[in-house]
C-alpha cells in the first residue's frame, strides 16, 4: 500500500507539471504579436502535439484557448475585401430604430460608449466593440410565485439555468409551470434566441446558448435571460462562443454580485458586456474553422476516454490472475 500511495504522488506530481507545461505553451499562442510569431509557436506545439495533449485536462486547454484565438482575430487570416463590421452596425443600428418606431421595442437609455480602458485586447482592422444591449434585444423571463389569482392561466414548459450550459441545451429534465394566457408570446423562446444564465456557482455566471428549434414552445425562467438578435446578418453562433470565452467570464466575474459561493448578474450588467464583432464574412470563416478544431478536440477525448478504459480493463483482469 506504500508502494501504491508513492505512485499515486507522482502520478499526481507528473500531472500538474504536465498540465503547467501545456498551458505554458498554449499562452504563447494567444500573447502572438502577429501571425508570424503564432505560426512559429504553433510549430513548436505542433512538434510535441501526441505528448503534449494525452489528458482531458490537456485537451480543455487546447479546446479554450482555440475559442480565445478565435474571438481575438488570430484564428484565420483577414481580408482587406470584407466590407467591415462598422456597416453591420449601422445596419443594426437602423433596424432598431425602426423597431422602436414600430413599438416592438422599448427604447433604452443609451450606455457610455466603449473607451481604451475597458478593451481587453486589441483586435484586427475592419473589427469594432459594441456593446450587448447594441445588438440584441435582452428580456428577463417567467418569475416564479407570483400571485396569479383570477388570470386565466396556461402550462407550458421552460427553461432553467439547468438546462442552459456552455455552448449547448441539456433538455433531459424540462419542467412545467403556469403562466397567464396573455403572456405567452412575451416568454416565448424562439430559434435562434440567444439564452443567458443569471448565475449559481462560479461556473454557471454568463453561461450561454443557442436556441435551434421551432417545432415546439418554450418559455424561460427569470434566472435565464433571453436576447433576439436586431438584425439577421448578426451571427448568433459569434455570439454565443462570444459569451463563452474568457473574455466575457472575466468581465461576468468582475461584475457579478458575489457571496458566499454564489454570483449572479442582472439585466444591467448584461448589458454592458462588450463585444468584439468581426466582418460578416470573416465570421463565417472563423465559425467554419472553430467548428472543425472543436470536433478534432471531440475525437481526441473520445480516443482518451477509449484508451482509459482499455488500461482499466487490463488492471482489472491482471488483478484477477494474481488474486485466483
């Protein structure tokens, strides 16, 4: 048994020099000058790749910082061609307006423009900041308890913080909950409404998702916001890997309400969460590519997860020959 707990520590030891060598490694990536100096240190990577990412840990390092090149503007290559996201802008801008004129909207109270203080990196020419609240139409959902004594009323299913994870909708346990008739368009989640969690831990602040379907309805809680994008040029997918990264946790993290254990953010602070939207077309270039690598990351935890319990399967047949 000695003998097992000193394997057990430099199992352990291995590991976290391991992973420090990876994340070592991978920061060079994502601190690049430019593309020169990323192709330099991507060779070198590239070089050790099957000795590097033989870990599931290894393997969520890569899968991160692959999504942070990509909000950063080093994952593809620009082109001086792409009509920049300033005209995306001006168009969402425009398409607000209207839905305002139209009363589909409310109108906000504007938010301070984005200054150099508050930019967590500089990104590529033909990029520009904006805000949340800039691009999307932001709504809080169904509260719980309310008195809803003489409302003709309705069940209908919704969405909780559960449900939303990062990048993707866990549906394995959808509950049910009465709503008055009269606001059941206003909970209404459609396709390609983008859904935000309010809070919990530290891992559940910000966390964001896509959703894709339209053949049945569903509403949403008041802990999981919901934002429907002004404009169909506006790439939801941008948004929601956006909303995934490192950049906006840092931000949720620092403008969460905290106590023990605990963090949330309300409408407000969503809001202002800044966003860094690239040319249309660059978009579609960097989802394609993103989308690629985070499969090859996929098969790689399929093949470790295989390997493991290959290992586990021999341990447990050479215990059995040595015990019988």
């Amino acid at each position: 048994m000695s003998l097992c707990d000193q394997l057990e520590q430099q199992t352990l030891t291995s590991l976290d020099a391991h992973q420090q060598l990876v994340e070592t490694l991978l920061t060079t990536l994502t601190d690049s000058q430019d593309a020169e100096q990323l192709s330099e240190n991507w060779a070198r990577i590239s070089q050790y790749f099957d000795t590097l990412f033989t870990t599931e840990a290894s393997i969520d390092s890569l899968e991160q910082t692959i999504l942070q090149l990509a909000v950063m503007g080093k994952l593809v290559p620009q082109d001086p061609n792409d009509e920049p996201a300033s005209e995306l802008l001006k168009h969402i801008e425009q398409e607000k307006a209207q839905l305002v004129k139209e009363g589909k909207i409310k109108k906000q109270k504007p938010l301070p423009p984005v200054n150099d203080e508050e930019k967590p990196f500089e990104f590529p020419e033909g990029w520009e900041w904006c805000r949340f609240e800039d691009i999307v139409d932001i709504q809080s959902g169904i509260t719980k308890g309310r008195n809803l004594v003489g409302k003709t009323l309705i069940s209908v299913p919704y969405l909780r913080v559960a449900n939303v994870q990062r990048g993707y909708l866990d549906l394995s346990d959808i509950k049910i909950i009465e709503i008055p008739i009269d606001e059941k368009d206003k909970y209404h989640v459609k396709s390609n409404d983008l859904l935000i969690t309010e809070g919990g831990d530290w891992d559940t602040v910000g966390r964001a998702a896509i959703w894709t379907d339209s053949s049945f309805y569903i509403a949403n809680q008041n802990h999981v916001f919901k934002a429907r994008p002004f404009f169909n040029d506006l790439n939801v997918k941008w948004l929601e890997i956006f909303m995934n990264s490192s950049v906006s946790r840092s931000y949720f993290a620092g403008a969460s309400k905290q106590t023990t254990n605990l963090a949330s953010i309300n409408k407000t602070q969503l809001r202002g969460c800044l966003i860094a939207l690239p040319p249309v077309s660059e978009t579609i270039r960097i989802l394609e590519l993103y989308i690629s690598l985070q499969n090859v990351c996929d098969n790689l935890k399929s093949r470790l997860q295989s390997a493991q319990q290959t290992q586990l399967h021999l341990a447990d047949a050479l215990t059995d020959a040595a015990l019988n």
